[in-house]
C-alpha cells in the first residue's frame, strides 16, 4: 500500500471516477473533492508511489486534516497496523487527529490505525443509521403549516435569531459530554452554514421555532442535518416539513437527498422513514 496526495486536475477526476459509486455514504468527502481540498490523499494498492491511471487501483481516499473523512469500500483488503505505519512515516497527518467521520466498517479501520498512532482509544463513539431517499422517491408528503408559520431560507443575515436554536442543537446532538459547546463555537458554525450550505428555518408568528441544513452537498448527493426543533413545538411536524423542502430543493437540482441518524433516536428515524427515507448502512463517527 501507499499514500499519495491528490493534487493535479487529472487526479482529482480520478477521485470522482472513484467515489461515484460509494457517494451516499461520504458526502462531505465528495464535497472536499469537489473543492479540491488539499488535504486528499489516495490509498493505493501498489507501494509505487506513481498515481494508477484507473479507480480500480486505489483501496480508498482520505481527506486528512483534523477530522478525517474517507471512503475506502473494501477494509478487509487492509491492515490497521500497516496503515497506521503508513500515515506515520509519510508526514501527511499533519494535524492531530480530533475525529473521524464515516461509515462504520472504515471507522472501525481508521480508528485502530490512528490509536496504534496515539496509543489511546477515541473518548467518545457515536452509532448512526445512514438513510437516503431512493432514486424512484419523486413525489415527497405534503406538510401542512398552521396559520402564522411559514418556512424561510436563511441568509448571513439571520445569524442573530438562529444562534439559539443552533447552541441547542449542538448541545443536543453534537458535543462530546463533558465540554460545554462556547457561543463563539456556534457563531462560527453558523456562519459557515449559511454562508456554504442551504439553510431553512420554521417561523412562528415570526420567531423561528426549527431548522434544518445541509451540511455537505457533493457531486451527486446533499447531506441533510442539522435539524432542530425547541422543545416546546415539537410534534407540530415542523422538522418533517423543513426536511422535506430541502428534499424538494435537491431534488430540483438532480440530487439525491441523504443523512444519518442516532441508533437509538427513534421519533427521528420514524420521521425520516415517513417522509420516504430507507436506511442504507452504517455510520461512525469518533472523538479523540
């Protein structure tokens, strides 16, 4: 095996020639693909160090930085011991490793290559169900609103009466226990969602009562999350409305909606099967 950064147009082509299949389940990789990150590496079969000139050479590709995204479709055909070798002796982590994010057979992979690295387990492990709204799913529910809501999408310019909902929605879904979420944390996240992503909000009387983003849009596919509802106006379907008019939007534009929730977050997982959604595998995500 070896690791090889991705850096000229060629090899960025080839990573989409390689992720096009497995998409559903690495949006956020896909979008850093699509950015051209460059912090991508590809992990190769051979331990030549020249790029294959064909997808069916590589075993995955990584995005290294802080929190490590992936794909790497086969793990059986890798060694945790050889790859954490690999990532040492190649100097291309070059930050320290705070989480990583995937589906759960590479998270499992990942994470006893990075603990041989650092000689300690991640702190905190969190199981998901990935969903996706099938190809055929074209007609989506209608959701009714009651009079005075209405649904808006967000600009820069709402920063200030989202930064509640956003801190709870952190709080609640987010945070490692044990470390309180700062609002200088959720003003940047904020920012970065409605500066980068497709954002909505439920208004009640004017005030909003729940949002919902994407948090990745990739080549093919959107990743939907961030959905929040205060407490007090839950079971009103407003999450169910808000996920379905980010469906509708990435549908419009030949997307194909996906997202992961908790295992054990049944009223979510009700919801999304509600609206259409079917799981679809595992997802992982680990704190270090």
């Amino acid at each position: 095996m070896n690791l090889i950064p991705v850096e000229r147009p060629e090899d960025f082509l080839l990573a989409r020639q390689f992720l096009f299949p497995h998409e559903e389940s690495c949006v956020s990789l896909a979008s850093l693909v699509r950015k051209k990150s460059d912090k991508l590496v590809f992990l190769t079969k051979s331990e030549n160090a020249v790029i294959p000139s064909s997808s069916s050479h590589l075993l995955g590709i990584l995005n290294l930085d802080s929190t490590i995204y992936y794909c790497i479709p086969d793990t059986s055909q890798i060694n945790a011991g050889q790859l954490a070798d690999l990532l040492n002796s190649s100097g291309l982590l070059k930050k320290q490793v705070r989480c990583i994010s995937g589906e759960k057979s590479g998270s499992e992979l990942l994470s006893k290559s990075i603990n041989l690295i650092y000689k300690t387990e991640a702190a905190q492990k969190y199981l998901y169900k990935m969903m996706k709204l099938p190809s055929s799913k074209t007609e989506l529910p209608a959701q009714d609103l009651f009079n005075g809501d209405e649904i808006i999408r967000c600009t820069e310019n709402d920063m200030e009466r989202l930064h509640q909902l956003q801190k709870e929605y952190m709080k609640e879904e987010v945070a490692v226990p044990g470390r309180q979420i700062t609002d200088a944390e959720v003003s940047l996240m904020l920012r970065q969602i409605l500066k980068n992503q497709l954002c909505f909000a439920m208004l009640t009387n004017g005030e909003p009562a729940a949002k919902a983003n994407t948090n990745a849009i990739g080549f093919n596919c959107v990743q939907i999350g961030g959905v929040y509802t205060q407490p007090l106006y839950r079971r009103n379907g407003y999450a169910a409305a808000l996920v379905t008019a980010l469906c509708k939007r990435a549908l419009r534009a030949s997307k194909h909606p996906v997202l992961f929730v908790k295992e054990k977050n049944t009223p979510a997982l009700t919801l999304y099967q509600k609206i259409g959604f079917e799981e679809c595998g595992g997802y992982e995500i680990l704190y270090y």
